[in-house]
C-alpha cells in the first residue's frame, strides 16, 4: 500500500483549560521505528494515547492504513500499546499473560499457544513462563510487557517510556533488544522518550516535541547536526551557542561568514563541543584561554574562555594517538568548521 501508515490531521487535545497538544499534523511511515522526544509535560504521552484510541482528540483526525479510526477504541485499530507502569496482570503468569490478548480476541488456541512460545522465544522468557510477574526482575516484567502487545501483532507499536524505571545497564540492554526486535518483526514502533541519547540510538526519526507543538522532526543526525531552534540545540546533545548579529542573511564572526537566511538581528551561533577544533587554519577562529581540562574517559573535555568571557566547551579524543592539548592558562585559537555550525534565533 502507499501513503504512510499513520496520518494525523490537526490533531490536537485541551484538558479543560490545558492545551496539552496544540493542532499538529504528522505522518509515520510502515518500518519506521519514530521517537517522539521532548521534556516532561511536553504533551508526548497524550498525543500517544490518542493515536492508540484510548484519548478522543479535541480536534483532528487520525488515520492508519488510510482510514479513519479517530471514533474507534484502541481494541478496535491496529495498535497496541506498551504502558510507562507495564501494567501486567499479577494474578496471571507470563505465559498467561501473554495469551491473554489473543484469548479475547478469540484466536484459535493451539494457535495462541504456538504464538505464546514464538513470543517467549522472541524476549527471551522461557525460563520463566509460568512465573508470576511479582516474582520478576523490571527488566523481564518489561519483556513481557513487550510481548504482551507484540502477540497482537500490531502494524504500530506504541510505546510510552518503557525503559524509564529501568538502571542505566539494564536501559542499555534493553535498548539493544528493541532494536534487535524491531529488525526481527519489521513493525512500526513510536517510541516516546525524554531522554535524548536514547532516541539518537534508537530511531531512524526523532519528532521533537515543546509546550505541546511539534518544533523538529527528521534523522538523528539532522536534528543533532542542524537544531531548528536554541530549544532543541540545547534539549539533543550539548551545544555551545555563540551570541552574534545577522546582517544581509550572513552571520560574522571568528574573521569568516555564515551563510543566514532572515531578518537582521541578534542570533546565537550552535556548535557542537566535538564539532569544535584546534586547528589554526580553519576559515573561523576564536581566540580564548584554556580555563580547564577534564578527563571523560573516551574524550577530554575542554573549557576555553573567550576574550569577552564566553565559555566554550571543546570535546578532544583521549585515546592513545590523540594530539597533544595546551596547558591550562595557555592561548589557544578555536577552529569553528562553517558546515558544522546553525544559526538560530536567541
Ligand atoms: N488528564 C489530564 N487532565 C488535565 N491535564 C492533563 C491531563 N493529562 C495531562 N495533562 C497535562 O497535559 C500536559 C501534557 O501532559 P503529558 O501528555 O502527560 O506530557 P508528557 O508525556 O510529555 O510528560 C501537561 O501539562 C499535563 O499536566
Ligand atoms: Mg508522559
């Protein structure tokens, strides 16, 4: 089929007197794994639950495979949804709990058994089919939450958060699985999150989300390299932002030129701290001081002050064939590569 698999139309929900979502369109295409990232409160939870039927939207429409699904519940359309509590039955075990889906929806039971182990198989929980989910770890009571909504063999998987009650070794892990998952199955997955290293790993398209408004959307790479605005510059990935004045739509600074479209005025230069070199030939230079010097691990982290007091934070490789840094207290020329660097608005 053509056309993407999910279409939203002017989708938009008020709570009383709280615009959660303001009106926003928004297409996912079939396979895509999509992260809808943005700062708690951002309205990323309600525009899920709307697009999963359990939420009727204030106003709008949304369509999956082409039709109109916007009056229908959630057990009524294509998707499924993993919920930030997981929400697993305690009473059933995870086989059970597994099949429980399937049971209402009244498949054929041989056949849900056969989905039930092609499951277990899929997240690893063999071990502990007939375990209560009281008696498992969050990370496997997270798997069989997965399960649970991935038997319904969805064409989109909603999921809100599900990695967030999870320790940072167990997210990593996690991480990886889902992926591995959403190459096996080939679905379609939403993905919400606020953690913004989590969407860069996972999705092949970050929608950006503020104050209830889609503000970016594109690859990982587009909204890291090319921040829209001073909001998402600063909300994926670190970035060092330069004030400076936009004058005929080029930006001067360092002794080079940024091609700007837009008015003149006040704008902020975005860069990357390993976007950031010390090389002296580069077409823009700033001159500063080496304040500090910090050792990350992988990289070395670099604050170097400017003559009007601007700090600016360099990451350097550390690792064994890295070049030699200056002293701190040393002057040092910062090289500012134009294709790595966005204006914004202020
Ligand atoms: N049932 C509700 N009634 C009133 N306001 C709500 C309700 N649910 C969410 N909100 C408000 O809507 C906004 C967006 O919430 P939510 O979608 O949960 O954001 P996120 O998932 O990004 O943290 C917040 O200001 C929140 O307080
Ligand atoms: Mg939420």
């Amino acid at each position: 089929m053509s056309g993407p698999l999910l279409r939203l139309d002017t989708i938009s929900k008020t709570y009383r007197d709280v615009t959660a979502v303001h009106p926003l369109d928004l297409e996912v295409g079939r396979g895509d794994f999509l992260a809808l990232l943005g700062p708690s409160g951002c309205g990323k939870t309600t525009l899920l639950r709307m697009i999963g039927g359990f939420l009727p939207p204030t106003t709008g429409r949304v369509e999956i495979e082409g039709r109109d699904v916007t009056a229908l519940g959630p057990e009524k359309r294509n998707t499924n949804m993993v919920f930030q509590g997981y929400g697993l039955f305690p009473h059933m075990t995870v086989a059970q709990n597994i099949g429980y889906g399937p049971k209402i929806a009244g498949r054929d039971p041989e056949q849900i058994d056969l989905d039930v182990v092609r499951m277990l198989n899929l997240v690893h929980l063999n071990a502990v089919a007939d375990r209560l989910p009281a008696a498992l770890s969050g990370g496997q009571q997270q798997r069989v939450a997965l399960a649970r909504a991935l038997v319904m063999r969805p064409a989109i998987l909603l999921l809100d958060e599900p990695l967030a009650a999870l320790d940072l070794k167990l997210r990593k892990a996690m991480q990886d699985e889902l992926k591995a998952l959403h190459k096996a199955i080939g679905g379609t997955f939403i993905f919400v999150t606020h953690d913004q290293g989590e969407a860069i790993d996972l999705a092949n398209r970050i929608v950006i989300m503020e104050a209830g408004r889609i503000v970016q959307q594109g690859t990982p790479e587009d909204v890291y390299r090319r921040p829209a605005s001073r909001f998402v510059a600063s909300f994926v990935g670190d970035a060092n932002m330069l004030p400076a004045r936009r004058v005929g739509a080029e930006v001067a600074i360092g002794g080079g030129r940024l091609p700007a479209p837009g008015v003149d005025g006040d704008v902020l230069v975005v860069i990357r701290p390993d976007d950031v070199t010390l090389d002296a030939t580069c077409p823009i230079g700033l001159d500063g001081t080496l304040a500090e010097c910090r050792f990350m691990g992988p990289y070395q982290r670099l604050t170097v002050t400017l003559a009007d007091g601007t700090q600016v934070i360099v990451h350097r490789p550390s690792g064994a064939d890295a070049a030699p840094l200056p002293g701190v207290g040393d002057a040092v020329r910062l090289g500012l590569p134009p294709a790595a660097c966005s204006v914004v608005a202020p």
